[in-house]
C-alpha cells in the first residue's frame, strides 16, 4: 500500500538550517504559540510601560528630590553585608547539609528552605517575635547587653539574611551534592584533613556557583520589602530600604518612585548579565 | 599472615557492601609490585580503597609496615589522611583549578611542610618525571600520558609508604599507552615500598607486576609470577585473557579426560587427579581431512561456528569435543576454504599441552 505524503514547502534557509544541526522542523504549533506570545507580553509590557512612563528628561531630579541616595546607600551596604554574613554562616549550613548525614537532616533541610516560600512579612513577624525588646531571644539581647535590635539597620539586615540566605545555601548545597567527590577522595589520599580538603579543594570547585549564589541573594536581599518593613519599619536613613523608598515615594511622588524603580531595574539587569551563564543557556553549566 | 616482612602490606580482610563480599588476603613486599588482576566487579577497587581507608573493612585486619591501619576486632582505625599511602586514580583527580606544580606540591604542604619547602619538594618530583615544562600547566591543557605522570607525581611527591595504582593506563589511547607503560614500569622500580596495582588488562598485569594476583567476585582464585599466570591460567576468565584454550579434566597418567568431553593424550606422565589443561590457538593444527597417521597425538573432528579476523592471523571457534579457539594465517583460511559451518579435524602434539593441577573448589 501506497501511504499518499502532503509535500510542505521548505525555504532555502530552514533548509539549510536544518541540515546543518539536523532534527526536526522549528517552527512552533499555533495551540503553543498564542499562550506563549501572551506570556512574553504579560512580563515585558509592565517594564517597557516603566520605561516609557520614566521621567528621563529630570531622571537626575526625580531621582534627588526623595530620600532616594539615603535609601539607595542602606540597601547597598546592608545588601552587602547580608551577603557576607550568609556567605560566613550559610556555606558551612550548606556543607552539613550536603555532605554529613544525621537524624534530623531532611528536616533540618526544610525548615532552612521554609524562607523561600514563606511570605516575608511572616517572617518579619517571626522576627519581631523572636528579637523584640520581648522576644524570645530579645528580652535578654535587650536585659544583658542593652542591645535593641528592632527599627535599627541591624533589623534591615537581619531580615533580608532571614530572606535572602536560603537562596545562597540551596544553591551551594545543589553544586555540592553535583560535585565530583573524587577529588575530595584524592585530597584526602594525599594527606589533607577535612577542613583543608574544605578549603583548598571543594570551595575552588564549587566557586561558581558560589558566585553565583552569593549574587542571588544580594540581589534577593536587596529587593526584600515584607520582612523588613514588618521587623525593622521604614525610618529614613535608618531602615527604609530601597524597595520601601519606592512604595512610599509611588503615593507622593510617582515620578520619583518610577525613577528608583529604574535604578533597581538597572541593578536586576547586571545582576542577570553576571549570572548569564547560569540562567540564559537554560541548562546546566559546570 | 607472614610474609609481608616489616615494610610491606598485609591485608587480611572482608569488605561488605550491600550483596558484594571482599574477601581477600594477601602481601605485598617493599619493593614489590602487586598486580591485581580481574574483571570488572570482582572488588579490585573495593580492595584499593580499603587498603588507602576510603572504606573500613567488615572484618579482619591491614597492616602496613607493621602498623595496623584498619582492624575491625580492634576497632583500630587509621583515618585516610593519615595513612602513608600514595593513590594514582584511573580518572587521575587531577584538581582543575590547580597548576601541576601546585597539585604535586599539594601533598608535601598537607602533610605539613611549609610553602616553600612544598614547592622545591614539589619541583624536585617535577624534575624527576620529566614534568617540569609543564609546572604552569593546569591539568585540563595536559595530554593523557602527561597527567597520567602528574598523577603518579602527586601520589610519590607524598613520600609515602605504599603505592595504589587503579588501572594506572585505562585512559590513555593504544599509542601512547606503551610508552608511559614503559616509563611506569622504571619509576616503579624507583619506589621502595610495595604496590598495588589493579588492571583488567593481562599485559599490563605481566608487564609491571613482580607478582599477580586474579581477583574473582570478590575472591582470589588464582596467584603466581606473571609468567605462571600466563602460562597456566587457573580459571576461564584468565584463559580468556592470556588467550589460552583451558579445559579441566581428570588425569591418568598418560591421558586428560576432559570434564567437557573429549581427552587428551598428554606428554606429562605424572599428572594424576583434578588437572587443567591450557592449549595456545596457534598450537592447533587444522585441516579439511582426517590428517593421515602422524605424530601427533591428539586428533578430533569439529564444526567451525566463527571467524575473528585479529592483527596478522584469524581466530576460528569451533565446536567439537572438547570446543577449541584456533589461530591461522588469513591464507590458510582461504586455502582450506574454512567458512562458518564446516567440518574440520583438529590436531595437538601432546608436547603442546600443558596439563597442571586444579586447586580444589576452583572452577574450570
């Protein structure tokens, strides 16, 4: 039997397109393509709109007229040292998670990932039930030290470490359990203890994605709103972040808040272009 | 165990993991080169990182230059790092993002030499394997015969006690692999202490190892020299690789019953009891028709089911009593017209076989 074919037409370049890196045709079936177009227009519409709505011809002024440079200054620094201390605390975390075994670990390994789902401003009150003159942990911070934690810039940065670390330890935890234990075996056959083996032969190795992490959970920290303005409030110069800034600023001074929001969009944007290798190849990359 | 004298390694020790058991005794002396030799799964690796304690043995003991590294009676347990020992991986472990030098100075400096004299202990290895044009390499710009040296650097730079050697030369291509087996074999020499060396590779097994041990899901069954080893190959695995046909059988005197059928008039009169027989495919004799008397002994008709074109000769199967492989010139094939299906008669000298004891309990 015969099995009649429907000839397709294919132009000069599919053709050679196809030949070239073989497989299948690329063109994609309308039923996927109209959601799809959607999608795109859903995510790029509201940035193109800040972009056009942008006041650019007094972007300087806008940007001036608020407490913009305070609020931009405390996100960067406190951002910073959010990072450094999940890189001093979160990496070790990420370490016992990934490459010891005790009773408990799983769960241990959830309650640290519970901040990435959990709605920040939850956590915020966790916080402030945990760290308040009559907290948990406060009332004695507070009664021997004399130290106050909430509505100051340790708050801030308290909260964007409660947010933004597990992103870091899940990312090191993940290039640690990817990586090739082998040369921690090999190491250690040449005579390296474990803490050495930690430190000139598994932290070399997951550097990347180290980087990477740590670049995450800056840019995590410097977005964080809910938790921060629950545990550490909106005190100009003080604790008002950039992302409260824009929030406050957007029922006075819309133009202002488009302009900050331009700023963090720029800040977004470098972050992506650093993290390109990760993210835009769309697979894994060593 | 006696034997191991007081600088070498004694393993007498089982290692369980999961269904698979090790269990194995053996020495190696100082100076000596081990090989240990089987196929894939029989618990070579197992064995090498038992003996550099990557893992604890179930039970019994490793000693090495009379210091207990791993008694499971005792409890006695030297930690990895501490064990004076040398690991040259078959994937070498080369680290990435250190330099050659760097990652032969990475042992001297772990085990406690400071950063300067790590370097020089480190050059001085570089020195010593031709690798110093290459100091500033990182591994991933070596060729596989150079990191195959940088690896051995790296486990000698540590001045340890013993050598493990996993399949020292799996990675490197047919073309490079004799030479830096050569350059293996003199450096062996060098080292002192003793060496273990796994392979599944026959020739590399008889080419360095001073002595051979054949490794079985997860037993010895067979050690000797090299040249024992190839000459009278204790079970079908190792005929396989030295490229033996093996048959056991029962000897009488003058006669092999062969426990597959068939027999064999042999030349060795004294051989009484459970024997193995070894007959190299080149010493079988093939031909179309009953050869006419001559003096040969052995003479038996078969079927050819296969022809494998090797290097320079063909290796015809054959199914008969006993079922033999037989080496011909490609000339000889096209002569006798030898095809898969035909009928031929084989014929031995009984000079030719080689008939030696089986030890109880081992397989044909």
């Amino acid at each position: 039997m015969v099995t009649r074919t429907a000839p397709s037409r294919l132009t000069a370049r599919d053709r050679a397109r196809r030949t070239a890196r073989g497989g299948a045709p690329r063109s994609v079936p309308a039923p996927l393509l109209a959601p799809a177009l959607i999608a795109v227009a859903f995510l790029v519409l509201p940035l193109a709109g800040l972009l056009v709505r942008a006041p650019w011809g007094h972007l300087g002024a806008a940007l001036s007229g608020s407490d913009a440079t305070q609020a931009l200054i405390l996100s960067l620094w406190t951002s910073t040292v959010t990072t450094g201390i999940s890189l001093v605390i979160g990496v070790p975390l990420a370490w016992v998670l990934a490459r010891s075994s005790f009773p408990g670990r799983r769960l241990l390994r959830a309650l640290v990932t519970l901040p990435l789902v959990l709605p920040p401003v939850v956590g915020g009150v966790a916080l402030l039930l945990a760290f308040s003159r009559v907290g948990l942990v406060g009332r004695y911070l507070d009664s021997w030290f004399g130290l106050t934690i909430p509505f100051t810039p340790l708050a801030v940065i308290l909260a964007q470490t409660f947010v933004a670390m597990p992103f870091l330890i899940i990312t090191v935890e993940g290039a640690l359990l990817s990586a090739d234990q082998g040369f921690e075996e090999a190491a250690a056959t040449l005579g390296a203890r474990r803490m050495t083996v930690f430190r000139r032969v598994t932290v070399p190795l997951i550097a990347p994605s180290l980087a990477a992490g740590a670049v995450l959970c800056w840019a995590r920290a410097l977005g964080e709103f809910g938790a921060t303005i629950t545990f550490a409030g909106s005190f100009p110069g003080q604790t008002e972040t950039m992302p409260i800034a824009v929030y406050y600023a957007l029922q006075t001074d819309p133009d202002a808040a488009i302009a900050l929001s331009l700023v963090l969009l720029l800040v977004s944007v470098v972050v992506l272009v650093s993290l390109r290798d990760r993210w835009l190849r769309g697979g894994a990359v060593s | 165990m006696t034997g191991a004298g007081s600088d070498g390694l004694a393993v007498d020790a089982e290692v369980r993991r999961g269904g698979f058991t090790l269990a194995v005794s053996l020495t190696a002396a100082a100076g000596q080169v081990l090989g240990v030799l089987g196929p894939n799964g029989a618990g070579k690796s197992t064995l090498l990182s038992a003996v550099a304690g990557l893992t604890p043995v179930t039970a019994g003991r490793i000693t090495l230059a009379g210091q207990v590294m791993d008694d499971a009676d005792t409890g006695t347990f030297v930690e990895v790092s501490q064990r004076p020992v040398g690991f040259v991986f078959q994937d070498y472990r080369l680290f990435p993002h250190l330099t050659v030098a760097e990652n032969v100075a990475f042992s001297p400096r772990a085990r406690g030499l400071g950063r300067q004299a790590a370097r020089s202990a480190a050059s001085r290895w570089l020195d010593r394997l031709e690798l110093t044009g290459l100091a500033d390499r990182k591994p991933g710009q070596l060729s596989g015969g150079q990191a195959q040296r940088v690896a051995l650097a790296r486990a000698l730079a540590g001045q340890p006690a013993l050598l493990l050697l996993d399949e020292p030369l799996s990675a490197l291509d047919a073309g490079t692999r004799l030479d830096v087996q050569a350059e293996l074999k003199r450096h062996l020499a060098d080292f002192g202490g003793p060496c273990l060396l796994v392979t599944h590779d026959p020739i590399e097994a008889l080419v360095l190892a001073d002595q051979v041990i054949v490794l079985e899901a997860g037993r010895i069954v067979q050690e000797g020299s090299p040249a024992q080893i190839a000459r009278q190959p204790a079970t079908a695995y190792v005929a396989k690789l030295v490229g033996l046909n093996l048959y056991p059988g029962q000897a009488d005197g003058s006669q092999v019953k062969l426990a597959g059928g068939g027999a064999f008039v042999i030349a060795d009169q004294g051989q009484h009891g459970d024997v193995l027989v070894a007959v190299r495919p080149s010493a079988v004799l093939i031909s179309n028709q009953h050869p006419q008397p001559s003096s040969a002994r052995n003479t038996w008709p078969a079927k050819i089911t296969g022809l494998t074109m090797l290097a320079d000769r063909v290796r015809l199967e054959l199914e008969g009593q006993p079922p033999a492989l037989v080496d011909v010139t490609p000339a000889a094939v096209a002569e006798l017209s030898l095809s898969p299906g035909g009928q031929v008669w084989l014929t031995v000298k009984a000079t030719e076989i080689e008939v030696y004891p089986r030890a109880s309990g081992q397989p044909g």
